[in-house]
C-alpha cells in the first residue's frame, strides 16, 4: 500500500512567490495535518483538515491557507513568502480524528531565497 | 501553556548499549504521547504511541517507553542500541483527542559510536 505522498520533494521561491504544496494521504484515511519543521527543531503544527472541514489551526499567519478536497487529498498554500518559511513542510494523514495514529510522509523541502 | 520538552539535545551511546531518551510534558489532564523517529532527510515513524491502560508501552525495533503521570514524563528507552538507530527522536504530545495538533519536541539527536 502507498504511504503519504507529498509533492514536490523539493523547491526553491523568491521571496513574495506563492507557492503550493501538495499532499495525498493514504488510501481510506480522511484526517490531513499539515506541519512545519525549520532545520534543527521539532515540527510545528499549522492545519488539520477531516472530511474536508478545517478542525484546527495553529500559530501562523494568514499568508498560510489550506483545504481539503473530496478525495481527501490536500494542497498547502503560502503567499508573500519570507525567508523564513524555509523548511521542511510534512503533511500527515490519519483514518479518523482522535486515538489512530498519524502516519507522515517525506515532506516537501521548500527553500526561499 | 502546554508544552513537550525533550532537555537533551545530543546524546552519543556506544553500539550495544542502553538508552534512555527523556520527554517531559506539561499539561492539566492526561495527553496523548507518541514517540517518532526521523532519518536525515526523511518524515517521520512512529515507534510507539500511549492513550490508555498499561502504563508500559512497547514499540517497533525494540524500543519501549513510560508513562510516569507523577512525573509527566514518556522517556523512551532501549535495552541495546544499534548503528542504525542513528537519527532524530521526537516526542509528541496531543492534547485534544489523539492525532490532532500534536505538539512536538525539539528532538535529541542520537549518535551510536562503534
């Protein structure tokens, strides 16, 4: 069985460039997380999505969006990029929300310069 | 706030050696815990995972950990290390109902010497 696919492995943006990421989770599975890992830390959560409905939201700014589409797959945006939002973005699906586990994929490397 | 600290950021055991990673949490009521692993350049494996009942858990590769509620620790341990243990530990926290918004550690980095 496939896993979480994330695409694409890796990026490079201009800083102000949008740039979309990409998630499919695995087959069956109907919650999405989005995570953000700057080099050197643990992730950071930024959005969970279940049935295409937004069920959480973490401390970013709005420059980040997210959604869910029927297929359960899901696609992370950020507009207005900085140098900062260089990191290592994971995306994670789990069959429900609650007590199953979360399974990660290989994440999206996204370097802005 | 609630928070995950994993006060060991580099920790360096010889091959066949135990290991205990520790995790410390901070939080009103009983969480979810989880330990992942992360290769370079990798995502992230669960090696095991505590909601309920035996406070002992057991995970892949041989790794097992605790949940000390006196404490609010899941340190995470291993009777005999391996070279391809080498990687990134996290611990994680949910606090609401299991996988979501999980909150993670800094990571200890783990390196095995021959």
């Amino acid at each position: 069985d496939a896993g979480v696919t994330q695409s694409p492995t890796h990026l490079i943006k201009t800083r102000g460039q949008q740039v979309t990421l990409r998630c499919s989770p695995i087959s069956g599975h109907k919650s999405v997380s989005w995570y953000q890992q700057v080099l050197g830390q643990g992730p950071q959560f930024i959005f969970q999505y279940y049935e295409k409905e937004e069920r959480g939201r973490g401390n970013f700014p709005d420059r980040f969006s997210a959604r869910q589409f029927p297929n359960y797959s899901s696609e992370l945006n950020v507009n207005a990029l900085l140098l900062g939002d260089s990191a290592l973005y994971l995306c994670a699906s789990s069959l429900e929300v609650g007590d199953t586990e979360a399974f990660f994929g290989q994440g999206t490397r996204l370097t802005v310069v | 706030a609630q928070s995950v600290t994993q006060p060991d950021i580099h920790i360096t055991v010889s091959e066949g050696a135990s290991l205990e990673l520790r995790c410390n949490y901070s939080y009103g009521a009983t969480p979810y815990l989880f330990w992942y692993v992360q290769s370079p350049g990798q995502g992230l494996q669960l090696l095991l995972k505590y909601f309920s009942g035996d406070t002992l858990v057991q995970g892949i590769k041989g790794f097992e950990a605790e949940f000390k509620r006196s404490q609010s620790s899941f340190n995470l341990r291993k009777p005999s290390v391996h070279w391809s243990d080498a990687a990134e530990y996290f611990c994680a926290v949910g606090f609401n109902f299991g996988n979501e918004k999980l909150t993670f550690g800094t990571g200890t980095r783990l390196t095995i010497i021959p």
